[in-house]
C-alpha cells in the first residue's frame, strides 16, 4: 500500500498553501485534502499538483509499504 513520506499538509502550509487556500484557488479538492489527512492516497491529478507546488517528485511524498493483505494476495 501507498504511505506518505512527509506531512504533506504541514509541507504545503510551510510553502504558504494552507488548506483554505488550496480550496479557493481550486489547487486541490476538498475529497483530496480530506484523504491526505486520512493518510490515503490521491489521485494522480492531486499527486501532480502537490508535486508542482512543492517542487518534488512523488517518490519524496509516497513509499510503497508492503502489509500482510498485499502479501497474501499476490500470486
């Protein structure tokens, strides 16, 4: 399953986009912002936007960590 690495709300609130900012200026939905603080994965359009506004390649926000469900699922 997808991780992030870093807090990605408190990375873009020290880049200066609090969360009412990304809504007014439409740079993530508030679907997306509820799942960043979820701790679940977005979609690729929020992953490129998060990208472009703090200048990262999603390997710097996501990992890959292995559970005991994708474990017994693969084949």
């Amino acid at each position: 399953m997808l991780a992030y690495k870093i807090d990605v709300l408190e990375t873009l609130k020290e880049a200066g986009y609090n969360t009412t900012r990304l809504r007014k200026e439409k740079l993530l939905n508030e679907s997306a912002i509820q799942y960043i603080r979820e701790g679940k994965p977005v979609g690729a359009k929020a992953l490129d936007n998060i990208c472009m506004l703090l200048d990262m390649q999603p390997g710097n926000i996501l990992k890959y960590v292995e559970n005991e469900n994708t474990k017994n699922n693969v084949r």
